[in-house]
C-alpha cells in the first residue's frame, strides 16, 4: 500500500484518489472519515472528537497517525487521545504522515486518519 499527497484537498492510495479526508484501517480498507461526528458536538471538524474516534477502533493497532492537514488544523483531543491508552500516537501534517504511513506500514498496525483539506 502506497499513499501520496501532492495536491491540498486530495491523497492517492494506491493510485485511487481521494478528494475527503479517509480512514486507513490496518487491514488495508479505505473509508470516508466521518467528520460530522466531530462537527455536531465542536462546531468544526478540525477537532477529532472521542465518539468519532470510537468509530474507527475497530481493528488491533499499534500506532494511531493522524493527517493534520495542509496547515495541520486537525487535533486530537486529550480525551480521544485516552482512547488509546498506551499506544504510539503520530500527529503530522498530512504530507508527512503519508511519508510516515509508508515507512511503518508493512512493520506496524496503523490506523490511520488523513484530513486532506486545511
């Protein structure tokens, strides 16, 4: 699996194309990020909300990395970031967290969140 961003608002996975923010489950699955979860309760999606974590725990991981976007406006929340409990959490800018995925995906579990706008 190979991910790229070289345009804001858009990520490649293995050559598809992106144009919203996406979930990278361990297993390989792709999924649509669901940001209203976080817009509802914050009035912004750019802070990622505990109950929209909970939706993506789904799978065993060992590193969760998050995309923060171009500008690197999303961030976890303290108490999504308890969800994890111990595990390595990876906050980068969405270019470097790609760089990032590609480095440790074939040797870790990621669960991986990519915001691909602001």
């Amino acid at each position: 699996m190979k991910l790229t961003y070289s345009n804001f608002g858009r990520i490649t996975v293995d050559g598809k194309v992106y144009d919203h923010d996406i979930i990278v489950y361990p297993s390989g699955k792709v999924e649509k990020r669901r940001k209203w979860l976080s817009k509802e309760k914050h009035g912004t999606s750019h802070k990622l909300d505990p109950d929209e974590l909970r939706e993506y725990l789904r799978e065993e991981f060992d590193v969760l990395l998050v995309g923060t976007g171009f500008y690197g406006r999303l961030s976890l929340l303290p108490e999504s970031r308890g969800l994890v409990g111990k595990k390595e959490v990876i906050e980068l800018p969405t270019d470097n967290a790609a760089e990032r995925f590609n480095e440790i995906h074939r040797e870790k579990r990621v669960l991986a969140i990519f915001h691909v706008t602001c």
